[in-house]
C-alpha cells in the first residue's frame, strides 16, 4: 500500500475499480499527478464480478465512440502491464427467426467490419451451442480475466510512480481538499468514480441522477465436456439489453416473442451470455434486478434459470455449479454519470452495466473538461 501523497497532486481519484484506473491512466499518460485511493484493500467490486467481456460492437451512440477508444487502450495496457486479451471477437447467438431479423438489420447498419453473419454451422463450430439458426461473428470486441487483469493495471501505475492508498476511506470532498481516514490530500482536481456508493457518498448527486442499483446473479460452471470457447457468446436476450442491437426495428417483435414463449426470462431480467475463464471455467449470467437497497437473501429459482438456459444453450443435459456471486452495479437513464459537484470535483459512474467496455475511452472525455 502505497502513504498519501504529502505534496498537492494535480488528480485524486477517489475509487481503484476499472472506471478510476482508467482516469488515473490517462491522467499518468498526460504528464499529470495523478495519487488513488480506495476503501478497500483490493478492487472487490463490479470491475471483477464480470464477465470480463470488452462488448464493444454492441453498443450505440456515445458508449460506441467510447467502447472503440477503450479497445485500442486495453490492447495498449495488455502489452505494457503483462496480461492476455483475446481477440477472439464476440458469436451472436440466433435461435428464433425475430433474432435473426435483427442481425441481419444490424449487419446492414453497421457493415462488415464490424458485423459478420453466420450459418448455424459456424455458430456451432466458433460457439459451441446447441439449437443455432444462425447468427454473427462481432470481430471487434475482446475478452480478459478481470480479476487478474485489474489487479494488473493497478500493480503498473504503482510501478510508474502512482500511489494508491488501500484501505482508505473518504470522509468529506471539498474544493481542493479531500479528507480521508489517514489524512488529507490536497487536489487541484478530484474524480468520485465510486460506482453505485455515489448514492451513499453524494445522495443528493445520486437522487438527482435517478441513480439506482442494479443486482446481478452470476454462475462459474465447469465447461460441459471440457468445451473450449475463444470468443464471448451472446444470445437473443442480449439483443433486448445493449443499445445497438435494441435500436433495430425488429427489436420490438423479438421482445413479443420472448415475452409470449419465456416471459419468466423478462421478468428476472436475464441476459443469458457467457464467457471462458484461461482455466476453462465458463462465466454463465445474468439476471438483473433493480433497488436501492436489496434484501441479503438469494432464492435459487433465479440461480435454476440460469442454470436451465445455459444447459439448453450448451447442449448439455445439467450443468455442474463451481461457484456463485452477485454483482451490483450503479443503474440510470443516462447510462454515464458526469457530474461536477464542485469546483474541480466531479462524480463519474458508468450506469449501464458497460464500465469494463467504455471507461477508458470515456476518462480521456472527463478530463479533457475537467481540465
């Protein structure tokens, strides 16, 4: 653990999750003082309950600018702090004809470079997936291990010079003062990327942001057959979630047909997805509920959906659970959080669910404003 910084730095970020390492990167890179702290002893939150999934292809509008920044700086950092990303793109998975109305939309959207269709042979050969009518082939996106890769950025900006203090909690935020439960830090500037604790930290911040927290379920299971799956695989429920695919006009008859044949599936909000740890492990989810506190209790009738989706998905007769969590992260209309709410303070929070896929493009974007 690195002390405070006893000298004024030009950047306190407050928050050592992907989207404050993010800042405090780009700040690094810009010849800034950049110092982090964080409560706790190691990044334990949304940034490694994921899947690790770089979903850059998937989305719209400003998040898609910002995904396709963070994937150039993700390759840069792979190479600079030691840990694999692959390249391996995203397989769409179609098995209803709405799914592939949508693809097809997409594909025509977006063009070949970015979106390549697929027969159901090649979604079962790349995928690895039972039921495929086909789908497409998303050669932009990327997969790492998040709970090694955060650890990793952390580790090379403490290398390049950056403290970050562990174990450290903020008391109050002030123009150019921050107190801390060890001390003081004087900041020219300061950015809260606190995730959903904005709502604890700034409620009236939060309040004002209809910031709510959204709870995830997620499985790791053993990979049925020992499968091996380089790319991460999306299916038909992701094509309701992200933005590019629910802009689609077909959007809206895939949502009638699944709401008619699954609506269960809706109800519990289930992206059914998954990704393959460098162990082999697969990363099954997700389920998503929304709250501003969530009761302690998990009932297994949600954990048995995912279990029953990713089974019929994967060809597979059961699937054998190795471990379970929950996720949480900060949900609003927005999708970002960017608010100054102080003179050089300013509260940043991806609230959509895409912080791993747009932080490090959007942190070049907060301070180039905030400068």
């Amino acid at each position: 653990m690195s002390p405070l910084p006893s000298t004024p730095v030009d950047l306190l970020v407050v928050g050592a999750g992907v989207v404050g390492l993010a800042h405090a990167v780009e700040a690094h890179l810009r010849g800034l003082t950049v110092a982090v702290v964080d409560r706790d002893a190691f990044a334990a939150g949304a940034s490694i309950r994921n899947f690790g999934h770089i979903c850059v292809t998937a989305q719209d509008g400003d998040a898609l600018r910002y995904a396709l920044a963070a994937r150039e700086r993700w390759l840069w950092l792979a190479a600079k702090a030691g840990f694999d990303v692959v390249e391996a793109g995203t397989v769409v998975v179609a098995r209803r004809p709405e799914e592939m109305a949508v693809l097809e939309e997409f594909a025509a959207a977006r063009g070949v470079e970015q979106v390549r269709m697929l027969d159901a042979d090649a979604v079962a050969r790349q995928a690895r997936v039972a039921g495929a009518l086909g789908g497409a082939h998303l050669p932009l996106d990327l997969r790492l291990d998040s709970p090694t890769v955060v650890p990793a950025v952390a580790g090379w900006l403490a290398g390049q010079g950056v403290p970050i203090a562990w174990r450290t909690s903020v008391l109050s935020v002030k123009p150019g003062l921050v107190r801390t439960s060890r001390g003081d830090v004087r900041a020219a500037r300061t950015v809260l990327a606190v995730g959903h604790d904005l709502d604890r930290l700034l409620p009236d911040v939060a309040d004002a942001a209809g910031m709510t927290r959204c709870l995830l379920r997620m499985l790791e299971v053993a990979p049925p057959g020992g499968v091996r799956v380089a790319p991460g695989v999306l299916t038909g429920l992701s094509l309701l979630r992200y933005g590019g695919f629910a802009a689609q006009p077909s959007a809206a008859a895939l949502r009638e047909a699944v709401a008619a044949e699954a609506p269960e599936l809706l109800d519990a909000g289930v992206n059914l997805m998954f990704t393959q740890r460098p162990g082999g492990a697969i990363v099954l989810g997700d389920t998503h509920h929304y709250s501003p506190t969530h009761a302690p209790f998990d009932d297994e009738e949600t954990a048995g959906l995912l279990l029953r989706e990713g089974a019929r998905l994967l060809g597979a007769p059961s699937l054998r659970v190795l471990r379970r969590w929950r996720g949480q992260y900060a949900s609003a209309p927005a999708g970002v959080l960017d608010v100054e709410v102080a003179h050089g303070v300013r509260a940043v929070s991806v609230t959509s669910g895409i912080g791993m896929t747009i932080a490090h493009g959007l942190a070049p974007a907060v301070l180039d404003s905030l400068f």
